[in-house]
C-alpha cells in the first residue's frame, strides 16, 4: 500500500496496521532517511499507527512498544502473506480435524448401516421361513378341513343307509295288521 493510500484511508491513532512483505524494514527515529535507524521491523509485524504521517513516512509503535518512523509504503491496513499464511495453516489444521472428524462419523454410520442390512437380511430370512411355515399350516388346515367335511359326509351317508334300511325292511319283517279298510270287501 502506497503512502498516498494510506493518506487517502487516514488511519485513526492508535489503530492497527501491520508491515507489508519485506524481509525487514529500518525504523528510523524521524520521517526520513536522514534520522537515525533505531531498529528493525520482520515483515507482517503487527503494528499500532499513532496517526502521525510526515512526507511519505508513518509513524507506528512496533510490537516491543517502540515509536519510530516507516516508510509509508511498507505500511498497510491489511495483514500481509506471513499473517495470511499463519491464518489459512490454523483453518487448514481446523478443517482438517473436523474432515478426520466427520470421516470417523462417517466410518461409524458405515459400520451401524452394515449392522442394520445384516439385521435386514436375517429379518428377511425368518419373515421367508415365517411365511413357507405359514404356507404349511394352511395347507395342514385346508386338508384337516377337507378331511372333517369327508367324516361328516361318511357319517350322514351312514345315517341314511342304516334309515333306508329300517325304513324298507322292518315293515317287512312285522306281521301286517288288517286295516280295517279291507274288512268291507
């Protein structure tokens, strides 16, 4: 970020910018290179600004409390790579423990859908011997039925014959009595 943006976003004091991409910068004791350098700044430092800005020099406090003056383009509002990088590693470790953790999720509704098939398939094996049971039972039943019907029809067929017989040879057998119809002949 050039100087001239940095005048354009006029960042309050006290506010928080850091060092733009460098190996390091000098930090001068004055807005120039003509003041003494009173140390240096590691690139993607975060920095306070105390709102101060002197020809295309800013003045910050560095992360150990010092003031001191920097070149205007090595300041910016935004993080710079080493602090993006720092930033994307902590998402990248985040996403990676909730991918292991959704993976042993997944791994144990895997195991839990292989348990329930299993118990699907054995279901499905008993409802089979259920039903061929279900199959013989009726067959049992309809044949005891037929069976009964058949006792029952035998038993009247009985009834009838023995009813036939004494109804034709017993009034044979039995003297006839004279009616007295054949008394006025």
């Amino acid at each position: 970020m050039s100087f001239s943006s940095i005048a354009q976003e006029s960042p309050e004091s006290n506010s928080t910018a850091y060092i733009s991409d460098n190996l390091f910068i000098y930090m001068h004791a004055g807005p120039g290179t003509n003041y003494r350098i009173v140390g240096s700044i590691i690139a993607g430092t975060e920095v306070g600004i105390t709102g101060r800005q002197d020809k295309e020099y800013t003045q910050i406090i560095d992360d150990k409390g010092r003031e001191a003056w920097v070149e205007s383009k090595f300041v910016s509002l935004t993080p710079g790579l080493r602090t993006s990088v720092a930033e994307l590693n902590q998402q990248l470790a985040e996403l990676s423990e909730s991918n292991n953790h959704l993976t042993n999720e997944l791994s144990s509704t895997q195991e839990e859908l292989t348990a329930i098939t299993q118990q699907f398939d054995d279901s499905q094996k008993q409802l089979t011997a259920l039903q061929s049971q279900l199959t013989t039972a009726n067959a049992q039943l309809d044949n005891q039925d037929f069976e009964t019907k058949k006792q029952w029809f035998f038993n009247g067929a009985i009834v009838l014959v023995i009813g036939l017989l004494f109804g034709l040879i017993l009034p044979k057998l039995s003297p006839k009595k004279r009616s007295s119809m054949e008394s006025w002949k």
